[in-house]
C-alpha cells in the first residue's frame, strides 16, 4: 500500500468513526504501527487530524458529513488562488519526544548522554533520561512508564546484552515504538531495532599496535568481566596474531573482580612477578578506573611505569590524571549519542528505511 493509500484510509477511518488508536488502524491495513504513527504524524502536520496519544482524532470544527449526510471525503472548500491554506498558521512544528535509559550517571555514560542531548537540542526534539541502575527490572519499568508517558522512540543502553540474551531480544522486538541501542550491539533476532555501538575490538587493536611499536613484545590485557570484556579480548587477540605476538603466559593475571581490594593486591603482585620474571612488559588494562590504583600499587612496588612495563588505560575518563598521565584508548561517547539521537529521529521520519547499525571506532590518545 503506498503512503497516499494509507493516508486516504487513515482519513476515512478517522472521519468516520472520531477517533482511532494507532494499533486499529495498524491492524485494519495491515501496516506496521510505526509506519502508521509516521502517518498520522505527518498527516497532523498539514492539520488533516489531531494526533494525540496512541493514536487520532478528527479536527474539532471540522464537518465530519457533507451535505444531505453524505461523506465529506476529508476535503476542505477549495482554497482562494494564492491565499494558504486555512490549518498553515496552526501546523505545528517537526517535533518528536524521545525516552533514554543508561545503566548509569556518574561514569562513562553522562558523556553519552551529553552527545544525545546536543544532537536533541539542534534538532527541537525532547529527550527524557532514566537510569536503570544497570537492573533489567528498573530498565524495563522506566521503558513502560516513558511509553505510557507518550514518547515516539527509545535509546536504550541495555542492562544485558541481546546478542546473548533472549529475554532482552524479545523485549526490544515487542516495544510499540522505534528503538535505537547505544553502545549495545543487535542480535541475530533483534528485527527492527538498530543500534550505534563504539568499535572495542578496534580500540584494543589500537592500543597493542602502538605497545608494538615501542618495543613491547609481551602484551597483557587486564580488565573487568564486563559485557565490553569480549571484545577487548578478540581484538587484543587478532592484534597479538596480526603483529606476530604470541599470548602471555596464563601466569600472568587477566581478569580483575570490581570492588574487592585483596583481589586487586593479589594480581598487583602476580603481575609484579610476571614483569620481573619477564613474562610481561606491557598491558592494556580496562577501565581507568582499575588502572590509576594499580598503576600506584606497581610503582610502590618499585616497577617503574613506564620503563619496565607501559601501561595503557581503556576508556580516557581520567587516565590523564594518573601519574604518570596515561596513554588511553577513547571510545567516541560522546558521538554515540549524538549519533543514536539522529539515527532515531530518521527512523520516525522514514519508517520504511533499511535498518542501520553504526560501528565508531575509538581513539588512542598518547601521552608521556
């Protein structure tokens, strides 16, 4: 059915009856709700109808039967020869309301989140901000009151990753609106929903080409089990191999437990020996965080940073702060939310546009 069709159908559904919701008018053409919402938005526009939440209503005023009860077929007396139209002044502007839900607001995050709301901004659209706590309950619950509240599209930072979840796969495909990941990557079910993801197997690529080239031969990679851990580890990896590294010894530490002190002394000083034993002569650690401490507890421990091991930081939050200040890998946080804000209002203006998944790629950032 071409767009004209489907706005005459919608027209006629809405003369006819008042008022319609955006899933009956779904259900009777047989056409997406986004689509249909698309439809109803524009048709708003040229003030042909009222959009209102979850669906349309016929323009008070506006006769819904022509003369002797027949059908007025939606059409307005013919307009004077260069007057506008009678709805031009009222047409309201090109806006969208838009819901956002990160894990959190205090590290990584109001980066993106600052990039979403420039883009938002620049574009007249509102965007409203949930924080989930990094909970799949509380993210849900924040998704359901925004649809209820009448937003027209998500971005959405999920709590678990599609691509190994079902549950949060399925979840995304039943959502009424258009939906935008930010730094998540879609799944092989995941339908319509598109993403805007940094590439991290890019970015520790990066950091071990340059360790390479100053020399390093030994290259150990350092981070939390977190969900961006598997892909710093297959590009940590295909760089090893690429570069003609081989991995380092299993001796060498390489997964860290977030908040737990003892675990951060005991693979300080299993590191501290692997550098000795050379077994290791630089890493690439993930995320600041972890790598400010460490970096201290090693130089206390009399390993000289850089010079018997260099050190890399993933993230560029505060690695420059360090001391030494900190070479970092820094994934474009900032552009992920710019991006995933443009990448959703394209969607609301085109429904019917192929779905786009955009991979940035980070930045490595030299210092002392």
């Amino acid at each position: 059915m071409s767009a004209e069709d489907r706005h005459e159908a919608i027209l006629a559904s809405v003369r006819a009856r008042g008022s319609v919701t955006i899933r009956e008018l779904a259900e009777e053409l047989r056409v997406a709700a986004v689509t249909i919402r698309a439809d109803v938005r524009e048709l708003a526009r040229s003030g042909q109808l009222n959009r209102v939440h979850g669906g349309a209503t016929w323009p008070t005023g506006r006769p819904r039967r022509g003369p002797a009860g027949t059908a007025a077929e939606g059409r307005e007396p013919a307009p004077v020869r260069g007057a506008a139209p009678a709805h031009a002044a009222k047409a309201p502007a090109l806006t969208y309301s838009l819901g956002m839900v990160v894990p959190h607001s205090a590290y990584y995050y109001p980066e993106v989140i600052s990039g979403a709301r420039e883009a938002a901004e620049a574009l007249g659209v509102k965007l409203s901000l949930g924080v989930s706590g990094n909970l799949p309950a509380e993210e849900r619950v924040l998704v359901a009151q925004m649809v209820q509240s009448g937003v027209e599209g998500l971005l959405v930072t999920t709590a678990e990753d599609p691509r190994t979840s079902p549950g949060t796969e399925a979840w995304l495909n039943a959502l009424p609106v258009p939906v935008v990941l930010a730094e998540r990557r879609t799944g092989p079910d995941t339908g319509a929903v598109e993403s805007v993801a940094t590439d991290h197997e890019q970015g520790a690529f990066l950091a071990v080409r340059h360790l390479r080239e100053r020399g390093r031969r030994r290259i150990a990679l350092l981070q939390f089990d977190t969900m961006t851990a598997p892909m710093l580890r297959v590009g940590h990896q295909q760089a090893l191999a690429a570069l003609g590294l081989s991995p380092c010894s299993p001796d060498v530490p390489s997964v860290l437990v977030e908040n737990d002190p003892a675990d951060l002394d005991d693979k300080c000083g299993r590191l501290v020996r692997a550098v000795r034993d050379g077994q290791v002569d630089a890493v690439l650690i993930h995320n600041d965080s972890i790598a400010l401490p460490l970096v201290s507890r090693l130089r206390a421990a009399g390993v000289r940073v850089p010079g018997d091991l260099d050190v890399i930081s993933y993230d560029d939050e505060i690695a420059a702060l360090a001391d030494p200040p900190l070479t970092a890998v820094a994934p474009p946080r900032r552009a992920v939310g710019s991006e995933a804000v443009h990448l959703l209002v394209r969607r609301l203006q085109d429904p019917d546009r192929p779905t786009h998944t955009l991979m940035l790629r980070p930045k490595l950032n030299v210092r002392n």
